[in-house]
C-alpha cells in the first residue's frame, strides 16, 4: 500500500488478435499495471463488479469505432471509494458506480462535445473491467441503498440509454401503450421495468418464446415472436383496436413500416439501436401520418441521475442474468452475449462477497 491505497491493479485489456484469420476477434488479456499517484478532484474505486454490454463483443470484431489496443474493457462498474486527492473527501468509503459517458453533462438535446464511453478507447482512457480504477470524483453517482454492488454493475448503460430512449425521447407517460422490441437484452428490460412504473401497458417481441413469458410475468401484458414472418400481423390482432403511443426498438431496418398500422397518428418510434440493418427507412406514409423515428443513443449525466432517483422511489432492481466469478472467468462473458440466450445482464464479480438475490 501507498498512502493508504493499493499500488497496483488487475485489468482486462483489448489485445492484438494472434489468430490472423478472418474474421476479425481481437484477444483480451489481464495486465497487471501501477496505481498513477492520484490528482486533485480524483477517487481511487475499487470495483466489485463490471457489467457486460453488447459493444464489448463489437469492439472484439473490430465493429466499433475509436478501438484502442491495449485499452481496459467495460462500461459498466460498481464499488467502493477507498481513497481521495483530498483525505477528508465526503465520498471516501462510499459506495458508487461510474458515470459511463464522457462529453455529456446535462444538455437536453445531446453532448456537449464529443461523446465518449469508457472502455476500449481512450475517451476516456479508463475501463470498469478492472480491480481498481482513478476517476474524476464528480464521474460518480451513490449507489441507492437498494442495490448490491452486482446489481449496480448491471445499471449505468441500460439505465441512462433506457432512460433516455423512454422518458426522454417516447415521453411514455401513465396510459400510453408501447411496445419495446427485442426484450431480454439489458436496456429493453429496463426500458420494461421503467414503462411499468410509469404506468404505461407494454408489449414486446423476442426470438424466444421463453423470453417473451419471462417479460409477462414480470408485467408485459403481451408478446410476439419476432420470428414469425406475420409478426406485426401478429401483434396487430394481439393489440385489437389498440394503438401503440411509442416503440422501443433496437434493431433497426423496416421498424416503422411494420407497426405504422399500428402505431397512432403522431406516435413516436425511438430507435436506440441497429442490431439488424444500418438502415431504418422513413417513407411518406409515416410523414403524412406524423409519425416520428427519433434516434437516441445513450444520455447525458443529468439523465443517469433523473433515472437512479427514479429508480429509487420505485424501488427497481436491474434484471441480472449471470454472475462470473473474477476477471479470470471473463470470456465466458463475451460468449453468453454473442449467443444472446440471456435474460438480464451478465456481471463479473471481482470479490468473493455474495451478491443479493437476483430476480
């Protein structure tokens, strides 16, 4: 220890591919590097647990832009404050998880300069996937009362993209009817938890019939599998005479052709991702219906604030899939998400302290 901290830190870091066939899958690798001497306004976290998002797996292909070897993975993290620039800093020995974004503060419409993520780049140049990590100490929000630290992991990206994606751009409110597509990923479950406590009545679409029970259980009033050719025939005879307010959809392509029957005049498709297709056509029918597509990626950190308050009057719990024992067992990590057959968010736990039930 040096002045009261650890000297060094385990991470796992983005490595040049060793296998130099197509396609393109860079390795990861834990490193051991130093502790740098902390700065005035920084906090030395240590991290108890990391989440896993999509873009891990992309940034692994090579499908993301600002790739950095060398860089530490993860966007998602959850611990501790153990030391502080200033040693009667009020955040010492408090738990915390790490805003994800930089560039955003609180701009309603969007950044207010370059956006940027933490890991697998260098804006910033720190990632959660980590034992120990310096962050500014205004990049931290308290961890509510309510969540352990592994169910902490499992909030920041989903939280604040869900956030945004719902309350920001849908403007879902009590009553409306929306549909969120894809659900068993971490932000269409939160997008879930977030409509239900609003107030609003929520379908949803998966491949799996399985996922699709799941999300009923939790409150969905109905669902379709997406697999099915008629799928938004399908949906139309599940809704009856009911229109949707708002879709939530991550996947892209013909999104506003296949619920435009559907979708009420002057309602809102919010597109936080392209999982399918880079494309999502708009046509003239949608126009003279005024049907919105709004693109919303992410959010600032005022949103990421609005959403934990939210979740704690609500009392919402992050719906966690998987806890991996450690950074060592990491890679089992990236082959649950590319095989997609997860419910929730898939954690690594960097201690042995046993997380609280999960849902």
């Amino acid at each position: 220890m040096l002045n009261g901290y650890p000297t060094s830190f385990k991470a796992l870091t983005l490595q040049t591919q060793t296998d130099t066939h197509n396609p393109v899958y860079h390795d990861v690798r834990i490193v051991e590097r130093s502790i740098p001497t902390l700065r005035c306004g920084e906090v030395l976290v240590r991290i108890s647990a990391a989440g896993f998002n999509h873009r891990e797996l992309w940034i692994r292909k090579g499908q993301y832009p600002g790739i950095v070897l060398g860089s530490t993975l993860g966007a998602d993290g959850a611990g501790t404050i153990v030391a502080a620039y200033d040693n009667r800093d009020e955040l010492l020995n408090r738990r915390v998880f790490l805003v994800p974004t930089r560039g955003w503060d609180s701009d309603p419409i969007g950044p207010e300069s370059s956006l940027g993520l933490l890991g697998g780049g260098n804006n910033p140049p720190i990632g959660t996937f980590s034992t120990y990590v310096i962050v500014a100490r205004d990049q931290v929000i308290q961890t509510p009362a309510h969540l352990d630290d592994v169910h902490a992991a499992a909030w920041p990206v989903g939280g604040v993209t869900a956030w945004r994606a719902v309350v920001v751009n849908a403007q879902v409110s009590h009553g409306h009817t929306v549909l969120i597509t894809g659900i068993g990923g971490g932000v269409a479950l939160v997008a879930l938890q977030l409509c239900l406590a609003l107030g609003a009545r929520v379908y949803v679409t998966s491949s799996s019939d399985d996922k699709l029970a799941r999300a009923i259980a939790i409150g969905a009033t109905g669902g379709v599998n997406y697999t099915r050719k008629d799928w938004s025939k399908v949906l139309e005879n599940v809704l009856g005479s009911t229109l949707l307010d708002s879709v939530i959809d991550s996947a892209g392509g013909p999104i506003a052709q296949q619920v435009g029957r559907v979708l009420r005049p002057g309602g809102r498709i919010v597109l936080y991702g392209m999982t399918v297709t880079s494309q999502a056509p708009f046509t003239m029918r949608e126009v003279l219906r005024n049907q919105q597509l709004i693109g919303s990626t992410m959010g600032s950190k005022a949103d990421l604030q609005a959403a934990t308050d939210f979740i704690v009057r609500h009392q919402i719990t992050p719906i966690v899939s998987r806890v991996l024992d450690g950074l060592e067992n990491a890679e089992e990590g990236f082959e649950l998400v590319a095989r997609g057959d997860h419910f929730g968010k898939i954690v690594v736990q960097m201690d042995s302290t046993p997380p609280r039930s999960q849902l």
